[in-house]
C-alpha cells in the first residue's frame, strides 16, 4: 500500500468514527433535554468533536479544493495597483519617482519593483503542468506563481488558474479574459502581481480554500 492510499484510509476512517461519534452526541443530547441535565462529560465530548471536525476539514483541504475548483464563484479579483506617470514613456516604463510616491507599503513597494526589474518571462512549469496545458492546447508563455498554484496566461489573453493537490488540474474556464501582461511575480498562493501591456502593476488574486473557515461556508454535499 503506498503511503497516499494509506493516509487516505486513515482519514476515511476518522471521518467514519466522527460521524458515529457525533450521532451518539445526538441521542445524549436528546436525553439530556429530557432531563435538562448535561453532564460535564457531555459538554466535554461535545468540545471535542467541535477538535475533531476542524481538524479532519483541514486534512481535506486538498480534495476539497479538487472537487470546488471549478465553482462559479472563486472571488476572483482585478486590482490596479500603480499606472505610469505622465512623464513615464512605454520604453522606460514605470519610473522610480512614480513608485516611490505610490500608496503601497514597503514590501508591496520591493516587489513591484522587482516585476519592473523582469525584462522576460521566467517562469517554467513542472512537466505534470505542462503536459496538462498541451493537452488542453493553451499556449502558455507566462506562468508566475508557486509550487501549488500556476497563473497561465495565454497568448490570447486569458487566464487560467492551476492548483497542485496531489496532482495538478486547471480549472476549466479562464480566470480572467483579455488581459496581456508582460511580467510577473507571486505575492502568495493565492495572489500575483503582474505587469500588463499599458504598463500597469496590477494584482490577480482569488479565494483559495486554504482554512477550514473557508471550507465550512461551501455546500460540501449538495
């Protein structure tokens, strides 16, 4: 048995004992409103479940966000962050005066800069990717992102989004349409700064499903 199969039994073998578990607090709690008296064992047990099902929604976090990548609403987002100035020319770009008078904070400062010091797409896709995009015929050439998320922008100005969660998939439809850019950087799993072709610094982000917070507000079987 490999190591994936096994830790996918064990958790299904939690998820088994939690719901057995969590049927019994039923019934005890029935009981206890018949007699309106809760045992301390009872509001115990109870606190525990509560553990245990936030624990067992953050080992799932991987097949919940295969099974809801492709939901209509991902809180996709389009945020211009810096536009050139009106001494800023197309070939100098975005000019050092222009950032340092910006409304950013010194870290989104250093990493606009560092996009504007990319003169060439660098990003390389793992093999799995990049087998995936061939079959799907997109014609990727910027990629900007980490080892878990891929923003594959097309030449056709579309982007998609990819996740790795045991594998990588790519959501069926574009994340965003008629945007060309010409560089970009990631600023987390979930968010990217790139720099499109009117010399804008502008910032992609989406809603990733990376807390159980966040997985507990989806319809997990409907």
């Amino acid at each position: 048995m490999t190591a994936a199969r096994g830790e996918s039994r064990g958790l299904t073998e939690r998820i088994l004992a939690f719901q057995k578990d969590t049927a019994a607090l039923r019934a005890a709690y029935e009981k206890a409103l018949s007699t309106g008296i809760f045992p301390q064992a009872l509001l115990d047990e109870e606190a525990r479940l509560s553990r245990e099902g936030e624990a067992l929604l953050a080992r799932s976090l991987p097949a919940i966000r295969r099974r809801f990548l492709d939901r209509k609403d991902i809180g996709a987002k389009s945020e211009v962050l810096l536009t050139p100035g009106e001494d800023d020319s197309a070939a100098t770009g975005i000019s050092k005066e222009r950032l340092l008078e910006a409304d950013l904070s010194k870290d989104e400062r250093a990493l606009v800069q560092s996009l504007l010091d990319k003169t060439a797409p660098e990003d390389e896709l793992p093999e799995e990717l990049e087998a995936l995009c061939a079959d799907r015929e997109l014609a990727v050439f910027l990629a900007p992102g980490t080892d878990c998320v891929r923003f594959l922008f097309t030449e056709e100005g579309e982007v998609y989004l990819a996740e790795e969660d045991g594998g990588w998939e790519i959501r069926k439809k574009p994340l965003f349409t008629g945007l060309l850019a010409q560089a970009g950087v990631s600023e987390g799993d979930a968010r990217i700064l790139v720099l499109d072709g009117d010399g804008r610094v502008v910032r992609l982000s989406y809603d990733r499903i990376d807390a159980p917070q966040k997985a507990e507000r989806l319809n997990l079987y409907g």
